[in-house]
C-alpha cells in the first residue's frame, strides 16, 4: 500500500508519539498529526501522507462477557493518509488511491462498497462526513472529509483502516490466529492484546502511575494474572515488541519491558 501510495506523490511519514498528551493523553488516530491545521487554522502539521501509525483505544467492543469481539483490539496499527486537500475532487483522488493500494494487497474493487450519506458532524472545531468502506458486506475502514470549522477553506482527508483488520481480510483463519498467531489459543486473545498494549506503552517511554499515560498502562494491564507475570512474561513480550519495532517503534528491549509490566502485575497484588 505504501508503494502504492508513494508512485502517486504522496510518501510515507514518520510515526508521531504515542504518548501524545494534546486532547487525548495517547495517540488515538492518525488524522491527529494534522491537529494544527484541522484544529487551530494554522498552516502546519506534524505529519502528513501515508502513515502506519500505533494507537491505543479503550473503545473495542466486547461481548457479553467482556470479551473484545473479532476485528477489535486496544492497540493497532492505524493504516492511514492524512493529507492536507485544496478541494473535494482532491478527496476524491485520494479516494481512488486508496482503492488501488487495496487492489495492490488482494483486496480488489468488485469486493469493495462505499456507503454513508452527506450528514455533517461536529466536533469540537472540527466538521467533517464520513462514508464506509466494506468488503464482502463487512466493515473495515472509512474516509472522511475533514474541516476547521470556523475556517473552512482548511480541509483535509483522512482514509484508513486497521492494518490487522486488513490482514483478517486476506486471511484465511481467525480473527485471534491472524492477529496473534498460536499464542492466542495458549492464553486467549484478552491477554495477548493487554501484553501487546503494555509493550508498546513502555517502548513509548511510558512507566506505570496514578494518573495520565501511567495509569492506562496499570489499567491495561489488569487481566494479567500475577501468576502468569511470576512465571514470566517474556516470550509474549518478545513477539509483541517485535510486531512493533516492525512497525517503526523504537524503546527499551524485551527483558527491560518484560520486567517492567512482571513488576507492575505483581506489585498491583500487595
């Protein structure tokens, strides 16, 4: 998708922090690298073009029984363009990339439909509308025309989807398989998902507190049985941080973050 998206003049950027700390303690989106255009009207952002950018979110939906459903996790890899646009044939255009970067992967147009409707929503200083991406009847990224509301002529676009939802489409086994290989039926896709989320919050520079980055570390953390954390976390931990060092995050290595998150676990039961 990269390649795609570069032979058309749009490169890929470097990651933003994680540990972000502006409207949101943690990084939540890619479209956040272009906060100050979209937010304060001015002419300048921290990133732009194609980015595959880590973020954390306590959104995913669970079942009944607390469980995140299929397509759902607290860190992901938040597939991206955010672009700064001169109009709505600009949205467009990028639109169209899009589609032939998911055409570049396997994920060709006859399987893809574009839903939604032309309602604005607002938040805060920013408007914008939203249509769907779909394939094969399921939903799996949107692109959205963005706005500086009391200025308008500050228009941006931001498409994107979940890179691991992305591989759920191309592959052939299960939601949990895709994701986290055979770990995930050793000890369950909850788990798994806490252990890749402490990882990267570590890697991020973040350590455990009361407060802030620190307590969504402690909070992530919370179905890590302290017997397991006794045991050692290490080899869950070695496979997290190099899902994310693939990714572009850099941080401590896996005997640092795995003592780091065995310590908080253990020290959360006295």
């Amino acid at each position: 998708m990269a390649r795609t998206f570069d032979d058309n003049g749009i490169p890929a950027d470097g990651l933003l922090p994680v540990w972000w700390g502006r409207d949101t303690d943690l990084t939540i989106s890619a479209v956040q690298a272009l906060d100050p255009w979209l937010k304060d009207g001015v002419n300048r952002v921290w990133r732009e073009g194609f980015l595959p950018q880590p973020v954390v979110r306590f959104t995913g939906e669970r079942d009944s029984d607390g469980r995140l459903r299929d397509g759902y996790l607290t860190s992901f890899v938040n597939l991206s363009c955010v672009q700064r646009i001169s109009g709505t044939h600009h949205h467009a255009q990028l639109i169209d990339i899009w589609i032939s970067a998911l055409s570049a992967i396997g994920i060709h147009a006859g399987r893809l439909t574009i839903s939604g409707d032309l309602t604005v929503w607002h938040r805060g200083p920013v408007s914008g509308i939203t249509l769907f991406f779909s394939c094969d009847g399921n939903v799996f990224a949107d692109a959205v025309l963005l706005w500086h509301t009391a200025r308008p002529e500050y228009l941006a676009t931001d498409i994107g989807s979940g890179a691991e939802r992305l591989a759920w489409i191309l592959s052939k086994v299960s939601w949990a398989e895709t994701v986290f290989g055979p770990t995930a039926a050793l000890w369950g896709v909850d788990l798994v998902d806490a252990v890749r989320t402490a990882t990267l919050l570590v890697m991020a520079g973040i350590r455990p507190g009361a407060t802030g980055p620190g307590s969504a570390l402690r909070r992530v953390l919370r179905p890590v049985p302290a017997t397991m954390a006794a045991a050692g976390l290490g080899r869950i931990v070695r496979a997290q941080r190099t899902y994310w060092t693939a990714i572009g995050m850099t941080g401590p290595g896996w005997p640092a973050i795995a003592t780091a998150l065995e310590d908080e676990v253990l020290s959360a039961e006295h």
